[in-house]
C-alpha cells in the first residue's frame, strides 16, 4: 500500500521529499562522519586524511546537487566572486590554498541548503535529533569511558591523520589531551562530580561540544517569548552540553547571549555588527596592558593573539602572507592571513544584508555574530569545523527570507477573478447545474 501510494504520488511531490529526505541525511553526515570515520579506524582499517578529505566532498557533492536544483543568480554570483578573489589570491601567493577554499564552501553550501530547503520547524526536528543524539553517546562517554574509549580510539584517529606534529595537543590513550583538564588547572564545572574528564560525544572534541550547546542556546533564544517553553529547553539542553565539556567558552558565551536577549531588542540587533572590532581592540588592548606577563590560561591566550596581531603588516593583514603558518588558537590571525581583511570585510557586510523572515532570524543572526568574534578570540580553525559549521549555516540559511516568501509586490500574482464569473450561470442565479 505505502509503496502503490509512493508510486502514485506526483513526480514533483516525490522530487520535493526526495530532497528533504537528502537534506536530513546531510545535515546527519555533517554532525556524524567523524564519529563514524573514527569506529571504522577503530575497527577495520586505518583512516587517513584522503578518505576524510573524500567523505566531506560527498557532503559537499550532495549540497550542491539539491542547491543546483533550484539555483538562484545570487547563488552564481557569489560563488563566481568568491572563487576570482580566492584565485587572485593564490595567483599573488603562488599557491592554491584548498583549506581556504573549503571553508568558505562550507559556509556557502550550507548556508543555501537551509534557504533552499530548510524552515523554522525543520530546524528545530534537525536539532532535536542531534541533542538526543548527543546527550546519548555524551552519558555513555561518561558514564562508561573504558568502553567509550575501546569503540572510538580518538587518539589514533587523529594521529593517524596527522602523525605525532600535534604532540602538545593530544596525550596517551584513546582521548585527546583536552578531553582530560591537566593536573594543577582542573575543572571549572563540578570538578569534584565529574573529575577532569571533559566529554566529547558525537564530535570526538570537547570544544566542539561546547560550540554545539552555543549553537542550540542562540537558536532557542532568538524564538519568541510566547515560545518561552521551547527556549527554555534549548537553554536546558545547553547548559547540560556545556557541564559534560566543560567548557568556558560556551558558558561565556550562553551568558552574553541570556544578556543580549534581555537587553537588545529591535534595531539593537545590528550594534553586533560591531563585535569583531571590539574583540580585536579588545585583544590589542590585553597585548598592551598585560605587558608580556601571561600563563597558559585564556587570558595569556588572549595576550598571545594580541601581541601576534600586533606585529602583523600590510602583507599579513591583506593576506598575502602568513596564510600557511600554524597560528595555533588565534582565530583572527588566522581569517586575516588566510582570507585577508578586505574580503573579511565584504563577507562580514554581507552577513548583514542578509535578508531575514523575521524578528527571530534578526535575534539568530546577531547572536550569530556574538560566537564567531569570541570564537576567533580562543579559537583557531573550530569556526570552520564541518560538524558544527554545517548546522550552523543551515540554521541561518533557515532564518533567511526565502525566494517563494518574498513581499507580494515582487512575486504578486494576477489578480483572481470575481468568484461568481468562474460559475456557470446556471450557478450564479441559485440553481445547480450538472454537465450532460
């Protein structure tokens, strides 16, 4: 019976949830393939970077085919743009920087996804989904972590990838070093609950957990306060995320969120536009104050990124240079070398022209703004990272206004007619009329 009704669907209906179900599935793989890439290293064969490399182009070979399908001349415009400055770029540097190239496609691809296909309500099943899913695996790593440990060998994973360059950022084991806070610094959350043990769950990372509960935190409270119940969950499931990872960043970063929330409303939302100037000041001020005496805690991070901004040049600032150092946890080093400031600049306004349905996609896209300017702060590349990028786009491209949702007056359809003109006469003068 399911199958003779599938059959008997119209092609557009059965095209419409073909892709859908493609989205889902995308936005799952997105979350999940390191999850999954780490259980087949584990157990059947060695994983290295080329097949990483080869599973994030099928995702992103699978954006592009449901996009394509309903492609938009902004789409093509901003793809053709950002592939000349990118080509300009390597021509300037000669060398093709894919890494660079890669992230901005993930941002474009996933941020289209959500407008193509995407909706307020879909966002919230989609993330539903990944909570549950989250919370699941997070519990089991608690919970039991021998057995956590022996089904995803992290370790080896990333090692695997990489080799031992990273030796200052993974310790022995099955776990990354900054799944267990070392002696001397400790837990900021429960530490005598929950020891140093920092949970990673589905993202093998804690500080991708705690990106995550960010995330979901912004999403529930750009929801109207007649949705109360709805933000107050998301809040909920935030901070649990944040406990298992424990991670600063994240209940920083929910705190500002909870402030802008009650304080901003309206047109205040566009001062976050600001924040990536503030942050940088901010981090060129503690380089200035802190006068060299810095620890390894975030405030000697955040001398570390100020004083080596401080020392950039026009070449490092335009991007002409630098884009192939290691700068480590200084997210805005990073974009500036990489990308360099004039198209960080472009790309920033353009974030802002976005069009949004409503108040709620205005709120999201100010708190938005808020995780990735502290986010570059304390953190190199995580902003780019596939499994919490992807949702994040798509959620934003969620938010936007969509093609078929654009004001009456340009795509308003011609006036209907009188409805008495499309009845038969018969009809109009109060008798029924049956064809012969």
């Amino acid at each position: 019976m399911a199958y003779s009704a599938f059959i008997g669907t119209p092609r557009t209906v059965r095209d419409e949830r073909f892709l859908r179900f493609l989205t889902f599935w995308i936005l799952m793989g997105a979350a999940l393939y390191q999850l999954a890439l780490c259980f087949v290293h584990t157990h059947l064969f060695p994983m290295r970077t080329s097949i990483v490399a080869l599973s994030e182009f099928v995702l992103y070979a699978a954006c592009l085919l449901i996009v394509a399908r309903r492609v938009q001349i902004e789409f093509i415009a901003m793809l053709a743009l950002i592939a000349a400055y990118l080509f300009f770029m390597a021509l300037v540097r000669n060398a093709l920087d894919f890494k660079g190239f890669r992230d901005i496609l993930i941002i474009v691809l996933f941020y289209w996804l959500g407008r193509t296909m995407g909706s307020m309500e879909m966002g919230d099943r989609i993330l539903k989904i990944l909570i549950a899913l989250v919370l699941l695996f997070g519990f089991f790593e608690l919970f039991f972590l021998n057995q956590y440990s022996r089904v995803f060998n992290v370790f080896s994973y990333y090692v695997n990838q990489g080799g031992l360059a990273g030796a200052t950022n993974w310790a022995g084991g099955s776990l990354a070093l900054n799944g267990m806070r070392p002696e001397g610094i400790g837990r900021t959350i429960l530490p005598g609950l929950l020891g140093n043990h920092r949970v990673s769950s589905i993202f093998l990372e804690p500080v991708s957990l705690g990106n995550f509960s960010v995330i979901i935190a912004a999403w529930g409270l750009a929801k109207p306060r007649e949705q109360w119940r709805q933000m107050l969950f998301y809040l909920t499931m935030s901070a649990i995320m944040i406990t298992l990872a424990d991670s600063r960043y994240g209940m920083l970063t929910v705190g500002c969120l909870v402030v802008m929330r009650m304080i901003f409303a309206g047109r205040a939302h566009k001062l976050a536009i600001l924040l990536p100037a503030i942050c940088v000041a901010m981090l060129l001020g503690i380089a200035v104050f802190v006068n060299g005496d810095h620890a390894d805690n975030i405030l000697g991070r955040l001398y570390l990124t100020g004083a080596t901004l401080m020392r950039f040049g026009p070449k490092e600032i335009l991007g002409f240079n630098g884009y192939n150092f290691n700068f480590g946890d200084m997210g805005y080093a990073v974009v500036l070398t990489r990308f360099g400031l004039l198209f960080f600049t472009a790309a920033w306004i353009g974030f802002w022209l976005i069009r949004m349905q409503d108040e709620r996609g205005e709120r999201f896209r100010s708190y938005v703004a808020l995780y990735a300017s502290l986010i570059l702060s304390v953190s190199g590349t995580s902003l780019f990272a596939l499994k919490t990028a992807g949702i994040l786009w798509f959620l934003v491209g969620c938010c936007a206004l969509h093609q078929r949702q654009r004001a009456p007056a340009e795509t308003q359809a011609p006036a209907a007619a009188p409805r008495h003109a499309a009845l038969p006469r018969s009809s109009r003068d109060g008798k029924v009329g049956y064809a012969h």
